[in-house]
C-alpha cells in the first residue's frame, strides 16, 4: 500500500482522495468559489493554482494535462478561456482561502475557497488612490469639502507625473515673463 508523504489522507485511499481533489477543482473552476472543510481547502489551493498555471499556458499539451483530472470539457474550456485570460497579470496565488463558522453538526472547521478576481494587489489600490484623487479634485472644484470615505480613506497626494507638469509649466511662465521684459 503506497505511503503518504505529507500529513494524514483526508480520504480513505490514495485514490478516493484523489477523486475527490478532482471534484472540488472541477466545482471551484465551474462555480469560482466553494464551500468545504478546512483542511480539504488547503490541500485543494496548489492544486488548483497549478492548474490554473497550465491553462495559462494555453498549449495542447497543457489542455490534455488538465483533462487527465478534469474530466468536464465545458469547465475546462472555461478554465482555459475565461479564468486563464484573468489571471494572465497574476504571477501566482490564484486562489483565496477565507475561513468561517464551524459546521454546526460536527464542529469541523469550515472554509471558502474562491478564485481572485482583482487583476493586481498594487493595481486595486492604485485605482483607490486614483478615485480618492478624483473625488479631492472634484471637491476643490466645487468648492467643499467632501469625505474621502468612499475612496478607501485615501491621502490626497500628487504624483510625480503631476508634479513634473507643474514645474514644467511655471518654468514655462517665467521663460514668458524674461522675453516681455526684454
């Protein structure tokens, strides 16, 4: 009987839980978020974010590699065509383990597993800033003064690229005023 080489099964044999790992990929790709016990999300998230990996490769090879656990074409092709181009700025972590209540009947810890839908950590807080920003410029336009809750709490700060166009534009006006005083 082969050996487990990480901790205890959560199955009774080798191949059940790998039928079962099997299933739960196959519902998160279908649904992108799942509900299940905790230790079977943490033994599904590499799983599937090596899968993920693959169709990100987009080959036939990568497709046949997939199918060898996937077995349901529509979930494969939607694997490959929808989730693959979402996570194509992703470099890894696909996949998010949020843990909740436990199960009422038996007390087991219980867990979400869903797919990551923001394109980038250092792109949502860019668009955060950026709104906050917005909201700011818009406010001073107006002339109030409104909360920057909405916006994540943001500081209002310039950027280098405005701050750039600033002095370049007073360096402008004082190149005007030299020439009329001449």
């Amino acid at each position: 009987m082969p050996q487990p080489k990480k901790g205890p099964r959560l199955a009774s044999s080798p191949a059940h839980e790998k039928l079962m790992l099997a299933n739960m990929a196959t519902s998160l790709f279908r649904n992108e978020q799942i509900t299940t016990t905790l230790p079977r999300a943490k033994r599904l998230q590499p799983l599937a974010d090596r899968l993920i990996t693959f169709a990100k490769g987009g080959t036939l090879a990568d497709r046949r590699r997939v199918m060898r656990l996937i077995r349901d074409k529509s979930v494969v092709h939607k694997l490959f065509t929808s989730i693959a181009d979402r996570m194509e700025g992703r470099e890894g972590g696909y996949t998010r383990i949020v843990k909740i209540s436990p199960r009422i009947g038996d007390n087991a810890p219980m867990a979400v597993i869903s797919l990551v839908t923001s394109d980038n950590p250092k792109n949502a807080s860019l668009k955060e800033a950026e709104t906050a920003m917005r909201l700011a410029e818009e406010a001073a336009a107006i002339g109030e003064e409104k909360p920057m809750e909405a916006a994540g709490e943001a500081v209002k700060e310039e950027s280098v690229e405005e701050a750039e166009e600033k002095s370049e534009a007073e360096a402008k006006e004082e190149e005007g005023k030299g020439e009329e005083e001449r």
